[in-house]
C-alpha cells in the first residue's frame, strides 16, 4: 500500500484525446490513493485548467486534435510553470533520438504509450514530481544568492584547471564591467578588458596558489573605472584554492567585494572625526584657561563645595583634553601618515623610566606597581618615542582599570626574536572576550569591558596601532585569577 506524498499528494493534469488512453492512464494509478488526476482532451482546455489550479505534474500526448508535435511542449513549458511534464507518446519504446528531442524542448522524462507496466506510472510521477520541485527549490535560491550578492555589492566566481572559461555570478560580471548575467566567460577576454595593474595583481594571485597557497586575496582596482564614465571601484578579489588527494590543483573559487561605499564611509569618518576634533580643540582650550583664572578673580576665597565643582570641573575638562588628543592620534595612525624611525635601545632601561613616571599617579589611585627584574637585559629594535607613547597609555588604563589596593606588575622576556612586555594588573579580566574586542574602537568594544573602563577607551586601540605600524604585535598573556594580562611582542635587535 502506497503511503501518501506530502501532505496534499500530487495533483496530475492528464492531456490526451484517445479515452482508451486515457483509461489506461487511471488504471495504472488506479492503487496510487496519493495521485489524484483531472482529464482533458484538447490543448485550449489543459491551457484553461492550469489558469484555474496549481498541478504537480502534466501527463502530455503530443498528437491532440488542436495541437501536435514537439514544439507543443514550448507552449506547455510556459504554461505549466514548475510542474513536471511527462510526455506519453505513441512513439517506439526505443526512440531515443524523439525522447531526446522532448526532453530538450522541456520535459522531464518520455514514456512510450505501450510501455506502461503496473506502477511504473505511478512511480515515474512521484520521481519526476520530486525532482522538478527540488530543481525549482534551487532555482529559487540561486535568485535568492543572486539578490543577496547584489545588495551586499559582493559576487562569486569559479574556474577549473585547464578550462579556457571562468564561471561568473550575475553580480560578479556586473562588478567586472559586464551584463550582469550568470554564465561562463572566457577568460582570455576577461583578462583582456580589465586594466594592466589588475592583470599583474591577478597573475601574482595565480602564482602564489600554483606555488602552494590554499588561498590569496589582493586590491584589483584601486577606485578605477572599467570604462569610459563610469563610476570608480574599489574591488577586493579573493580566491581559494581546490587540490586533489596528490595536492594538484584542481580549480579555484573566491569572490569580488565591492568597497567603493565603503570606502567613501571611512574616508567621510575620517574628515568628520578629524575636524571635529581640531574644531573641540579652541573652546576647550578656552575652558580650561576659564577654570585656571577664576578663583583669581573671586573677591573672597571660594567655598569648599565651589572648589570641589571647579577642581571637578578642571579634571573632566583635562580629561577631555586627552580624549581629543587620542581620538586624533587614532585617525592620524590609521591614516597611516605617522613616520616610524626605529633605533636600538635597552628595554630594561626604557621599562624603568617608563614606569616611574606613573607611579605619582598609581600613588594617588591607592595602586601598587612593581617591575620584575629580569635576570639579563636585551636590546629591542622599534620607535623608542612610539613605544613610550604605546606604554603610557596601557599603563594608565591598568591603573585606571586597578581597584584600590590593587597592584600592576610589569616583566619583560625574550621568547626567539622578540622581546615581550607583560603588564598584569589586578583590576577588570577581558579573557573571556577576543583581544580584537579588547583593543577596539569605541563602538565596536564589548559593552562588559567598557563599563569596567577596559578597552572602551581610545587608549588600547592606540596601543595596537603604535605596536603594529613598527612590526610588533599585541596579544593577551596568560590568564591570572583576579584580573587580566596584555603582552606586547618586539622585534629583537641582532
């Protein structure tokens, strides 16, 4: 007994003039209680019922008193829209050549009238049926992927080993200049319409994967316009490579991202947060000097409570002051326009003077600092000026992130080429969090870190910049059980 398909079963549309036929038809889906079957007998009644109802799939004879031949199917093709289309014919069982025709001009399978068997039918329905709604599910997603690239200005590509063609999202050929239609393109006369800088960057790609690299990314165009008129873009290429079980390429896949909004978003970012800054500067300047020369100008000695709202008034004004200064800073070492003149100098030296400087402050916040001596001194290799300004800001968000009684310790170590500089400190733990989050920007920080005054600041944000541009890294060290680590990693001098 047949267990029914789905939850409505599948509705056949049955197309055949010969009652005979037709008969024969419902006699073999006679025991199928999960196909049910609605019969007409010319073309202009089977183009009226598939107007009024939704079929699964469409039994066709290709001989009817209105309409004969191949070419019936276009008209059923369009008609039909993704039900399945069997064509009974009266044809040889053997006809291949007819079966082929039939299938190319869109039916699902041929089935010769004198070939029907007990279930046959009812099985060939069930299997035409189920692919043809898995072809359409894919159809649907492919427009799905096809609109979802689109608005993300993001396409993919992909090409085998020894084929001339490249195969192309519709939005990838978009990006590229072209019809933005999904479809193989060849690629000499891809390589041929794109400027002469991409073709190097995508001959060093290709390269780098013949060489051994499972994936490669690079700038293809720098805000170019592929053609006369046309908007600049910046496109970022990416490719992954496929190898078989000897590690020989097989072909490759990646992408084309679309960064010219982008772009223009952090280029409109960098201006805003650039005047804004130089444009706080003067009246903050006025304010502070405001707040230095009233108590002079009192007639009588301020009360204890004016004083305490002028010294607060004075702290959060200096505050601000820095919060200014870091926020240019930033932009100034994102820019990339702040020079780096490295030069060898004793760590152990730079870490005791640095450290000094801050205890009046680590003082008056009730924190201990401590440096850990290390048993033999080593030479670094960096922008001594860029490090001091690194060091200052993560020793003050340490004091800054301390409780009272609570300590910072400072050690350094070498660990093969590169010197370390470990600052742990017992106030708020980030390990549970990624260091990328620690050493963010305001506004991309976790909300937890910002409010325990760890890495919501501008201050680490600096200190990966500072460390970075001069080939150092920052990363967290290991994990204490009442708060948290920040090492930083130097090139040794040799």
């Amino acid at each position: 007994m047949h267990e029914p398909y789905g939850d409505n079963g599948i509705s056949v549309l049955l197309i055949e003039d010969n009652a005979a036929d037709a008969r024969l038809v419902h006699e073999q889906l006679r025991d199928c209680a999960d196909i049910s079957v609605t019969w007409v007998q010319r073309l202009d009644a089977a183009l009226g019922a598939l107007v009024e109802q939704r079929f699964d799939a469409v039994l066709l004879d290709l001989l009817l008193p209105d309409a004969r031949g191949v070419d019936l199917l276009a008209t059923m093709r369009e008609s039909a829209g993704s039900a399945a289309i069997i064509v009974l014919s009266g044809q040889r069982a053997d006809d291949r050549l007819f079966a082929r025709a039939a299938i190319l001009r869109g039916a699902e399978d041929f089935l010769p009238k004198g070939g029907l068997a007990p279930h046959l039918l009812g099985r060939m329905l069930t299997t035409a049926v189920e692919r043809q709604r898995l072809v359409t599910a894919l159809h649907e997603r492919e427009q799905q992927l096809e609109e979802a690239q689109r608005l993300a200005r993001l396409g993919h590509w992909s090409l085998r080993a020894g084929r001339p063609t490249v195969e192309l999202s519709g939005e990838a050929a978009r990006l590229l200049g072209h019809t933005p239609v999904a479809s193989f393109w060849p690629l000499g006369e891809l390589l041929r319409n794109l400027p002469r800088t991409a073709r190097l960057r995508l001959r060093h790609c290709w390269r780098a994967l013949q060489a051994g690299k499972d994936s490669v990314a690079c700038r293809l165009f720098d805000n170019e316009a592929l053609r006369p008129g046309d908007a600049p873009v910046d496109l970022i290429f990416e490719a992954r490579v496929r190898r078989d079980k000897r590690g020989k390429m097989e072909g490759a896949f990646g992408i084309l991202r679309d960064e010219s909004e982008h772009g223009r978003l952090e280029r409109l970012k960098d201006e805003i947060v650039s005047v804004l800054g130089h444009e706080l500067r003067t009246p903050l300047t006025a304010i502070r000097g405001s707040l230095g020369l009233l108590p002079g100008l009192l007639d009588h000695p301020p009360s204890d409570a004016a004083v305490q709202l002028l010294e607060s008034a004075g702290r959060n004004a200096e505050r601000l002051a820095r919060m200014i200064d870091n926020l240019l800073d930033l932009d100034r070492l994102e820019s990339g326009v702040v020079p780096f003149v490295p030069a060898r100098f004793s760590l152990a030296s730079f870490l005791s003077v640095t450290v000094a400087a801050h205890r009046e402050a680590a003082d008056a916040a009730g924190v201990r600092m401590q440096v850990l001596t290390p048993s033999t001194d080593f030479d670094c290799l960096c922008d001594a000026a860029k490090l001091r300004q690194a060091m200052d800001c993560l020793i003050a968000e340490a004091i800054k992130s301390s409780p009272v009684g609570g300590s910072v310790e400072f050690a350094i170590r070498a660990i093969a080429d590169r010197a370390w500089i470990e600052v742990a400190h017992s106030g708020f733990c980030f390990h549970a969090m990624p260091v990328a989050t620690v050493l963010e920007r305001p506004g991309h920080a976790d909300s937890a870190a910002s409010r325990h005054g760890c890495g919501g600041g501008l201050g680490l944000a600096i200190v990966k910049r500072l460390i970075d541009g001069q080939g150092g890294v920052v990363e967290l060290g290991a994990e204490r059980k009442n708060g948290g680590c920040l090492r930083i990693g130097l090139p040794l001098a040799a």
